[in-house]
C-alpha cells in the first residue's frame, strides 16, 4: 500500500508531461428531436398483420443499404434484431433491435434504420388493435439526436410510404398470405 501512495504522483507527473500522440477536435452537434405517427385500416386480423409486419419482410420494405439485400427480416422477440443480410457469408447490418414483442399487439424497436453513422436513436412503435373492418395499425416513430427538421420530414415521408403504400398494397393484395403458407 505505500509503494501505491509514493508511485501515484510520480505516475500523475509522467501523464502530465507527455504529449498526446493523436489530436482530438470536439465539434458540437446539433440536435433535436420529432415524433411521427401514422396509422392505417388494414383489412386483416391483428395477428396476420403482426405477422406480415415481422419475420421476413422483403415483400413490402423496399429500402435497403445494399441495394439488393439477401434477406430483410424483424425477429419478432426481446432482443431480436431488424436485419439487412446482404449475401451468402452473412455480412450485412443491424438497422434496430426489438425490445417489445407481442403478437398481434405491439412491436417496438431501437435503432438508427437508415441513418447509420449519426448520433441517433429511433424508437419506432406498431400498435395494432383490431377494428370491424381488420386492423388498425398505428405507427409511431420518435426520434431524438442529430436530426433536422428536413431529416424528420424525410422520415415522415418514408413511414407513410412503408406502411399507408407498401404493407397495406401487401395486405390488400393478400401476398402476406403466401408468405404464411412458405413458412
């Protein structure tokens, strides 16, 4: 213990001394923060649109990294990832990570989608509740960090094309159905 005490401001003094061996510049950024919601009367049961909405979702989400992803999928469960496979080897990216499952219910998941490599966090939530006609489904994504007003715009923009054209195009079409019948 007394070797610690008589070492400790000799070490502080070597610390002090030596120059860094690398630069670091701090650069502020901006942030900021939105919340979008949608919602949609899809015309199937809650737990037929959770399901379309999960697992593999190549037949309706149409945006990808890589251009031609091998597979996009949601593994609806705690922990469960969204998932952009770009090839054979497995290489690919995490695009958000399922925090809250429950079939025909909710579906939560954290994580930066589309705008990797910013300081951001999306956590974007699909509530279904079941309606005389189907489901309605209610989206709502909040974002908060290096986001502009344009950039929330674009995300608005984005969910409305994923879920009021594609998802429901899917449903409508009954494709989502085929899906239910490869698994």
């Amino acid at each position: 213990m007394r070797q610690v005490g008589v070492l400790a401001p000799l070490l502080c003094g070597l610390i002090l001394s030596c120059s860094p061996a690398a630069q670091a510049e701090v650069k502020e950024l901006a942030v900021g923060g939105y919340s979008i919601e949608i919602e949609v009367l899809l015309p199937a049961a809650p737990e037929a649109v959770y399901d379309a909405a999960t697992g593999d979702i190549s037949g309706w989400w149409d945006h990808s990294v890589s251009g031609h992803p091998k597979k996009m999928y949601i593994e609806a469960k705690p922990g469960g990832g969204f998932y952009e496979i770009f090839n054979d080897s497995g290489d690919g990216v995490l695009h958000a990570t399922v925090n809250y499952a429950e079939r025909g219910k909710r579906l939560r998941f954290t994580g930066p989608l589309g705008f990797g490599g910013r300081a951001l966090d999306l956590v974007t939530t699909y509530d279904l509740k079941p309606d005389g006609k189907g489901t309605r489904m209610h989206v709502t994504c909040n974002s908060v960090g290096q986001i502009s007003a344009q950039d929330a715009k674009a995300i608005d923009m984005v969910w409305q094309h994923f879920i009021g054209e594609r998802l429901k195009g899917y449903i409508e079409s009954g494709d989502y159905l085929k899906k239910s019948k490869a698994q």
